[in-house]
C-alpha cells in the first residue's frame, strides 16, 4: 500500500518570509505522521493568489487549481488556522468556500471527490474561539464529504490580550500534546481504514 498523504492548508495571515505560530504547531503534528510513515506537506495560503468566488478554476490569477490538485491527491486534509475577533482566519474561510466550489466534482464511483478523505483542524491564538472556529472548520469539511474522527480540533489558546504566541509558550502545554497526538492518530487510523474499506457508492452518488 503507497504511504497515506495529508496536506496542511495553513490560513495563517503571514506570508512563508514571516514566523507563524500556526506552521509551528502543524510541524508539531507532523512530527507523528513521519513516525507513523505519512507524507505530509504544508502549504502556506498567504503565498497563492487565490481568487474569491465558489468554482475550481475562477480564471485569470487564480492559483486555486495548484492548490487543489494537492487536495485531492491527499488522503488527509487539515486547515491550520489562527484565531482573530474569535473567528477562524478570513484565509481558512476562503479555502473552504473554494473547496464548496469544488464538492460537485466526483470520485470513479460518483461520490463527491472528496468522500473517503479525512478531515481536522488545528489552531493557535491569544484569545477565545478556538472551539467556534473548529465547529466551523470541520462542519464545513464533512458537509463536502470529508470525514471526521473524533478529536481532531488541536488547539492552543494563550491568555487575553497581547502575549507570548504558541511558539515560544504553547509547545509545553500537556493538553495541546495530548491533543496533537489524538489528531495526528486517529486521522492515521481513519484513512488507513478507508483506504482498505472505503464507503460504498450506494446511496450517497451525486448522480440525481
């Protein structure tokens, strides 16, 4: 069987010139997958052009299809966000609404491209919202046909107002280990599972 893939969308506002907590604690999970034999590669949204709207290819500029070509090659799929005014990042928004553009796209079997792909979540920020942007995150990724294991939502959270970010206070923190190890196997888990069994065609085609 070839090595599963996961691929991290990192939404952070930053482009690769500038540290960002959020890649930090994506390579923190992607020290699991190598142990566990998973590919892994990130990319950085901020770096691509990507046109607004709900289609595949809008045109022009557009680097969304490089991007997705990664998407569906992948057999896990997380989107690394931090947290601002606790929402998810505007970035992680506009990723999901381009994946929305691409969920009438089928599989050989005619399910949408992207059922028997694994879905999760993780993020950093100085302040509330890291379990509002996660519902939102993975609501969005199982309603186009990813599915969720459970406790995929990594997170840390440092304290109100301004501070140390999770690079330089986080990576201590017992939970958020505890939390990328649970992400980090059960995605591992699920889509070796999938990869043997995935879910049947019957009942779930896009055909109408």
């Amino acid at each position: 069987m070839q090595p599963l893939k996961a691929l991290f969308l990192n939404s952070s506002l930053k482009k690769s010139d500038e540290v960002s907590n959020t890649e930090g604690f994506i390579h923190d999970v992607q020290v699991h997958y190598n142990q566990l034999g998973v590919h892994s590669e990130i990319v950085r949204l901020a770096d691509y052009q990507i046109a607004f709207g709900i289609a595949e290819d809008l045109g022009g500029n557009d680097e969304w299809p490089e991007i997705l070509k990664k998407v569906k090659e992948a057999d896990i799929l997380i989107i690394g966000t931090p947290i601002w005014l606790g929402e998810k990042s505007s970035l992680a928004t506009l990723a999901i609404e381009r994946l929305y553009g691409s969920s009438s796209m089928t599989n050989d079997k005619g399910q949408a491209v992207f059922y028997n792909k694994v879905g999760g979540v993780v993020i950093t920020g100085n302040e509330d919202g890291a379990k509002h942007s996660a519902a939102s995150v993975l609501y969005g990724l199982s309603h186009i046909g990813y599915l969720i294991p459970p406790n995929v939502d990594a997170y840390w959270v440092g304290e109100a107002g301004p501070g140390e970010s999770y690079i330089k206070a986080g990576r201590d923190n017992e939970f958020t280990r505890t939390a990328i190890k649970r992400l980090a196997y059960n995605t591992y888990h699920l889509a070796g599972a999938l990869r043997q069994n995935p879910i049947p065609a019957e009942g779930n085609t896009l055909d109408r």
